[in-house]
C-alpha cells in the first residue's frame, strides 16, 4: 500500500502567503493623469499583454507553494516487514572410534554401520529433512564440527557454510589404527567448549555423541563439564547403541569381513552427569528411527527466536517541487523584465 505524507508538514503554512505577495506585486502606486474625457479611454480595446499583466505575479505566488511543499517533505511509504533472524552457535561432537563399527542401529533394511547413520542423521539436522521428523534445518545457525576417538581433532571451525560443513562430515571415517583408537570423551567435549567459548552467540550448545565409555585421553569428562558449565554451553548427550553384544565385522583367517557379536558397553551414567552439569538433555538411542527423533527433539529445544522489525521504506518526492518553484521564480523575473516590465 502506497500513501503519500509529508517529513515536515509545518512547512506548509507557508502557502499562506501566497495570497499575500501576490496581493503585493499586484499592488500599483496610485498616479493621477488629467483627461478632458474618459470616453476614448473607454473603447480602447485591452491588449493580451495588458491582460496578463499580473502573470509574474501569479507565477511567483505558485512558487511560493511550490517552495513549501518542498520543504514539507512530500514522500511515499511503502509498509514492509523484514525479519531478523538471530542464530546460536552449535558444535556436534562424534565418536569415531572402532566401535562405532557395529551395526545395531538398523536403518530400514540396511546394515550399516553407526556412524553411517549418524553421519546422515547430521545432514539432515544441519539443512532439514524432507519428511519433517528432524526439522526444516539450521540455516540461522553457525555449526562446527568435532571428531574423537583416542585424540580429539576440530574438522570444521564454526561456520555459516552448511554445505561445506555437510561434505566434511561425510568424509568422516572409523579410525582403523590400533594406535588411534580409544573413547576420549573429555578431550572431544573440552575440544568443542574451546571452540565455543569465545564465539558471541547468546547461546552455546554441543551436541555429543558416544558409544562407548571414556577410557583415553587426559581430560576427565567431568572436569570438561565443568568447563563448558563456566562458559554457559548447554550439552546434549547421545548414547547411541544397545548395551551387550552387538554386530561388529572383523576380518577372518580367509581375509572375509564377517559379522561377529562383541560387546559394546555405553557409560550413560557419565553423559547423564554431564547433561545434568551442563542444564542439558540425555538422550538414548537404541535405532536409528530413536536418533532422528532425539534429533528433531533437540531441534525443538534450540529454536532460534525471530524478531520481527516493521519500517517504512521511503521514497522522497521534494526534488519535482523544488524545481518547479525555481522554474517559476525564473519565470515570473524574466517575465517581470521583458514582456511586462513596468515603467516607473
């Protein structure tokens, strides 16, 4: 909707005198000339020039008006509403350790393996699932990404680049070194708090994922609970898996992959001291359906909040009036000067 108004509508109490100056540039001194009669006066036909006369007068009034509309501020308004939008600062910490081979966490009539899953469910989370069971993504949101097994590695600092961060998180892979291989679950969530710590966001959150139990690395989980509850960072547990035996492949005397039960053990009692330090949630995930529904829980929980700012969008209209008052005023001088110049 367009409506027209004006920045300074006091201006406009100057078309008052209007009236007035032409009032004053029409006024004549009074002369006095001796006719014997008036009679030949009277059949003189008026000339055009005589009749337009006041012209420059009428010319000059108008660019008074025309002044005064200028200096009112004539514009239109255009109602519009934008939508600010403010994110929170998310870092997704994954295990990568050998265990994280097994495959229990059966995705339709596939068997793959934990992090297969995993490593889709945080595409889907990161830019929205189709079917809307984890969310419409996080598009407002700066994300990283932190991998642990025995040693902690940050593979992607907080970023706005989703796309970008999606195709690290697929190249994610099991640790296959004997040397590398471990649960340091203090070192990945102190790794996360670090890269949180400083960012501005008004909120802080990591989202940890696990499998196992913390048996590597130097920092204790709970000393980096206490850590990321310093730095205000709320922390999402996920124990992903079934406690007991579970489908691991290991390779034969033949050199065949072969799927054998081992036992895979989840310290829930440690994420849940964690989420409970941190003001955060645990979680349990015994298949993938469960994932992808802690996942759009989490979603819900992290909502960013909108602001909504209206303004109006304006479009300045004094410039036409401006130089119409001077094309007046130019006018009615040069007028004033030529065609219907007074003798005195």
């Amino acid at each position: 909707m367009v409506d027209w108004e004006f920045r300074d509508p006091w201006f406009l109490l100057l078309v008052l005198l209007a009236p007035w100056i032409y009032r004053l540039l029409t006024q004549r001194t009074r002369s006095t000339l001796v006719y014997s009669t008036l009679a030949v006066l009277n059949q003189t036909r008026r000339s055009l020039r005589a009749r337009l006369c006041h012209l420059p007068a009428a010319l000059s009034a108008l660019a008074v008006v025309a002044m005064a509309v200028a200096l009112a501020g004539p514009r239109t308004g255009d109602d519009q509403t934008r939508v600010r939008r403010e994110g929170i600062a998310i870092v997704m910490v994954v295990d990568r350790s050998g265990s994280m081979q097994a495959r229990d966490l059966v995705k339709g009539d596939l068997n793959v393996d934990r992090l297969h899953v995993v490593k889709d469910l945080f595409e889907k989370f990161v830019l929205g699932s189709g079917d809307g069971q984890i969310g419409s993504g996080r598009g407002d949101d700066m994300i990283g990404l932190v991998g642990f097994a025995r040693y902690a590695d940050a593979l992607c600092p907080l970023t706005l680049d989703h796309g970008n961060l999606v195709n690290i998180a697929r190249s994610l892979e099991i640790v296959t070194r004997r040397s590398e291989d471990g649960t340091a679950l203090g070192e990945g969530l102190a790794l996360a708090v670090e890269r949180l710590r400083k960012h501005p966001a008004r909120s802080k959150v990591i989202i940890l994922l696990t499998d196992g139990v913390n048996n590597a690395g130097d920092i204790d989980p709970t000393q980096a609970a206490d850590l990321a509850r310093g730095h205000g960072i709320r922390v999402y547990c996920i124990g992903a898996g079934t406690n007991g035996p579970a489908p691991v492949p290991v390779m034969n005397r033949s050199g065949r992959t072969v799927l054998r039960a081992m036992r895979v053990e989840i310290d829930e009692r440690t994420l849940q001291m964690i989420a409970r330090k941190t003001d955060g949630k645990y979680f349990r995930a015994l298949d993938a359906d469960g994932l992808a529904k802690i996942y759009g829980q989490i979603d819900r929980l992290e909502r960013t909040e909108i602001t909504e700012v209206r303004y109006m969008q304006y479009r300045q209209w004094y410039g036409p009036f401006a130089t119409a008052a001077l094309v007046l005023i130019g006018a009615a001088s040069m007028l004033s000067g030529t065609l219907f110049r007074r003798l005195p």
